[in-house]
C-alpha cells in the first residue's frame, strides 16, 4: 500500500537546486523517511535520474555506522561525485552523524550537490535548522496523515466511519497498516511514553518528570480551551497539590511545541488588529497521540473536530490565530457593557483571510446564533465559513457565510477557495 503525500512531496520538489540544504522536519513515525527515501526518489528516477547521482545514505542503518563519523561520510560522498552534473544526496537521520552541522555546511560549497536530510526530533529541531545553518537551511516540515491522504488507503470505506477512526487513532502512517484497535492503541501509548517522552526527558536531561507528564495530561485534555502557564499554575497547586512554578510550565510548554507534540494559536483582536499574548490554546499534531496520552478515555467528538480542523489549515499552509470580537451590547437592565466574542480560527496565507467556526452541529436556532454571532460582527469582507458535521449539503447564508460540511472542506484541499 502506498499512500501519496503529494502536498509534502510537491514541497520538495519546489525546492529543488535552490541552493540550501533542504532539512525535513516533523513528529517522529510521522513519515519523513518514507517521503525522502520512497516518494522523492521516486520522482527523481521519473526525472531519469540515473542511480549514480543519487546517494542515499540511512545513519540510521547498522550496517552505515561508519559514515557516522563526519569526515567519513564526507570522504564517501566526495568520492561519489565524479563529474559536473548535478548530484542528489539524501541523507536519513542525519543527526546520528558527529558534528552534523559542520558536515551539512561543507556540503553547501559543493555547486553541483543538492542536498537533502531528515532528522529526528528529539536533536534536530526547528530552531535548530535556523541557527545552526547560517541562513542556509530551508525546512519542510512533514505531519501526519490528513484526512485525504488516510482515506486514499480506504477508497471504498464509509467516509464517516473512517472519520471517527481518524479522531480516535489519529493520523500517524503506521496506524494504518494495523487492523484492530487494540493494536493502534497498544502502538500509540508505547509511541509516547517510549519514544516522544524519552526524547524530550533525554534532550532537555528532565530527571523528575512527574509534572511534564501531568502537564501533558492537562493539556491533553482541554484542546481548545484557553489556557495560559499562569492558570496552569493555578490547577497544579489547587487539583494537583503540586507546587510546579510558572517558569517551569512555560519552559515545558515550549518543549512539547520544540518536540512537534502541540501547537500554539494565540489569540487575534480582530477589530483592534492586535495581538494578545495570553490566554492560548494549545493543539496537538496528532488526535490518535493525544487520545492516547488520555487511555481514550476522552473522546469528545466536539473539541477533537477543532483540533482536526486546526491541523488540517496547518497542513494546508495556514498561520492560525485564535479570533477575538469584542462588542457593545446592552444587559437586561438596559446597562451597556462589553461582550468578548470568540472566533475559532482566524487564517492567514499570504493576502488571503479566512475566519472559521467549528460547529459539530448546528440542532437549534439558539446554537445557530452562538455560532454566527462572532463572524456576523466582523466588518470586513474576508471570507467567514462555519464548517459543521454531519452529512448536510454546503451552502451560503443571506449574510454571506458558508456553511461547509466537514467532508467538502476536508476532502478538497482547495475547499476555502473553491
């Protein structure tokens, strides 16, 4: 079974002989050895490459261990680029390899080599490639598999059946392959305590970890929730009786973002067009990951919807703000006073705007209202969508707002332009 990944593998292709290295990013068992190894070599055979200008070398092999050394693998390389056309050098977890960034420097000076790498994140992260690579480096960062990409490994499945599947088991390649969900849950808790807690306990040397994983667990369970390391706080020491302190949450914050574990929207003062730096919500990468974390004991279709959509305008190129409107309105007693209201997501790639609700479904004119009144107090003329469950067909109200069932915004990746 092969599963295209052509949004990623189109990413790389755009980027090719640009003159950087070209470092694929991403949660680990997310895919980014598959897309390097299978679907980019892949493209370069189409190109007729022929095999002698593509060296591939996985450090992740015993059977490479050798090329981990970095004069080693330079000396391997050097000796394999005989002529003046151009060479592709794919290089799997290239972190494995002694002074990696001093190895991948050196291949900069190398005109007719164009090179690209993947790295785990446990020692290769974001900021990693823009500080190690001296402007250089130009990162591709791989997530797991959207909602398209799960379902071409199902084409004739029933479409809401496989999204419920998807929001309990989420999206990492390998669930995929795995018939039962006793396998994908046993696979998923064994991912994360095994792998993604080691790497971080192991990068940032955190010895007692009670907190970090009680952190996760809070976090886990209030995806889409505002929330803020001072609040954080606050629960620790009232529900937890731990005396955690503010600097210590924000600190593990920014590790589970560093580690590709969750993502943080901040919130976007629409009518003030100002950013507000707290409360924000935090996303995880992966709805199978995060269920997991929680022994599936918390599978609120409602808040899992919002966290599918985030990642899905993620995927898609997005930068995603959390939406704030504020109103005047008046109180029972004729009194004026300020209203907050809130937008889900406010949507930003390049000229384009779109704000967007999420609404699992929309039964009464009571929650039809809730979920239309932000977006109605927004006076400028971006786009507004609310994207809603179920099987009702996509339309567009007397105000202009699209109301989009989640499978046309979901399995069209042009959905919000179309």
């Amino acid at each position: 079974m092969e599963i295209k990944r052509d949004l990623h593998l189109n990413k790389l292709i755009a980027r090719k002989h640009n003159g950087m290295i070209k470092v694929v990013t991403g949660i680990r068992r997310s895919g980014k050895s598959y897309l390097l190894f299978n679907l980019f070599y892949n493209h370069l055979k189409k190109e007729r490459i022929d095999n002698q200008h593509i060296i591939k070398v996985d450090l992740e092999d015993r059977r490479n261990k050798a090329y981990r050394n970095p004069d080693e693998l330079l000396a391997f390389i050097d000796a394999k680029i005989i002529d003046e056309q151009m060479y592709y050098v794919l290089l799997d977890e290239v972190q494995l390899v002694d002074e990696f960034e001093d190895v991948l420097n050196s291949f900069l000076k190398i005109k007719n080599a164009d090179v690209y790498v993947t790295g785990s994140n446990a020692k290769f992260l974001s900021k990693d490639v823009i500080t190690e690579f001296r402007g250089r480096g130009d990162e591709v960062k791989v997530h797991p598999l959207c909602f398209r990409e799960f379902m071409s490994a199902y084409p004739e499945s029933n479409r809401e059946q496989k999204l419920l599947e998807y929001m309990t088991f989420g999206g990492l390649p390998q669930t995929v392959t795995m018939e039962t969900p006793a396998q994908k849950e046993d696979y998923l808790k064994t991912l994360f305590s095994h792998t993604y807690l080691k790497d971080i306990k192991e990068r940032y040397k955190i010895k007692r970890d009670d907190d970090l994983e009680e952190l996760i667990n809070v976090v886990a369970s209030s995806i889409g929730g505002l929330t803020n390391p001072l609040k954080l706080q606050n629960t620790f020491k009232s529900v937890k009786k731990s005396s955690i302190s503010f600097d210590t949450i924000k600190h593990y914050l920014d590790i589970l973002q560093d580690a590709f574990l969750v993502e943080k929207s901040v919130r976007y003062d629409i009518k003030g067009k100002k950013y507000i730096d707290t409360p924000a919500k935090y996303y995880f990468e992966d709805l199978g990951l995060r269920n997991a974390r929680l022994n599936f004991r918390q599978i609120e279709q409602t808040h899992l919807m919002e966290n599918l959509i985030y990642n899905e305008l993620r995927i898609r190129g997005f930068s995603v703000d959390v939406g704030q409107v504020l109103v005047n309105t008046k109180n029972g007693n004729g009194v004026s006073q300020r209203k907050q209201l809130e937008v889900d997501f406010v949507c930003n790639r390049g000229f384009k705007r779109y704000y967007i609700q999420s609404a699992l479904a929309l039964p009464t004119q009571e929650k039809i209202e809730q979920e239309f009144s932000s977006l109605l107090h927004i006076n400028d003329s971006f786009q507004k969508v609310v994207i809603v469950g179920g099987l009702a067909p996509t339309y567009q109200n007397d105000a202009g707002i699209i109301v989009m069932n989640i499978f046309d915004f979901l399995m069209n990746e042009n959905s919000l332009s179309s």
